[in-house]
C-alpha cells in the first residue's frame, strides 16, 4: 500500500495463471486491511512488464476481478494489454470499477475520482 492508500503491483515476465492466483492472494488480504480501516480499496497494477499471457492467465485475471474486493482497479500498460484488460472488466460486468489505461498518471487519475474516458 503506498503513502496514497492504494495498493500497487507490478507485474513481470509471462503472466501465468499460478501468478494471477498468488496476487488474487495479496491482494485480497491488502483490501481486507483497507476495509478494516474504512478506507477506499484503490487497486493499480503495472502491467507494462509481462511478456505474455496465456487462455489460463486471462481466465485467472477473470476471476481476480470478480474476488478481488475493491472499490475501484486500474491497470496500466501497453495497448495489447489494455485490450485484454478492458474486455474482461467488461464480460465481468465491472468496466465501472476497473479500467486499463496507457499511462500510470491517467490510471491514478480515474482512481482519484476524475473521469478520464
């Protein structure tokens, strides 16, 4: 969690599906904390460092949006990724609460309440 209150995480190399459920992990507790304390669940994730990402990862990044509490997650990243992301937030029915953008400044943005797109 950063001196902003929201949890942050980088991701690197090929996404994997047992990488996906390991952050589906931290993150879950970090948002248990959060809500413990009142305080909003802002959830941003670099993605601008994996590699690759697979049908399994897709389907395990699915779920982590529909398990992960949360009251708002931006992921940032190349354009491919953006794609991959946005549509899942959209087929989980959570493109409200979770949006991919280009730049980590746009994506901390949106998470701060300002509607950019």
């Amino acid at each position: 969690i950063n001196p902003a209150g929201i949890i942050e995480l980088r991701s690197k190399g090929p996404s994997t599906a047992a990488a996906v459920h390991k952050n589906i992990q931290a993150l879950t507790k970090l948002a248990k904390q959060l809500k413990a304390d009142r305080k909003p669940i802002l959830i941003l994730i670099d993605v601008e460092g994996i590699s690759s990402t697979s049908l399994a990862s897709r389907e395990a990044t699915l779920d982590a949006m529909l398990r992960v509490p949360h009251d708002k997650a931006a992921f940032y990243g190349p354009l491919r990724w953006q794609i991959i992301l946005n549509t899942l937030a959209m087929v989980a029915d959570k493109h409200e609460s979770i949006r991919a953008f280009i730049t980590r400044e746009e994506a901390v943005e949106w998470l701060r309440g300002k509607d950019i797109h």
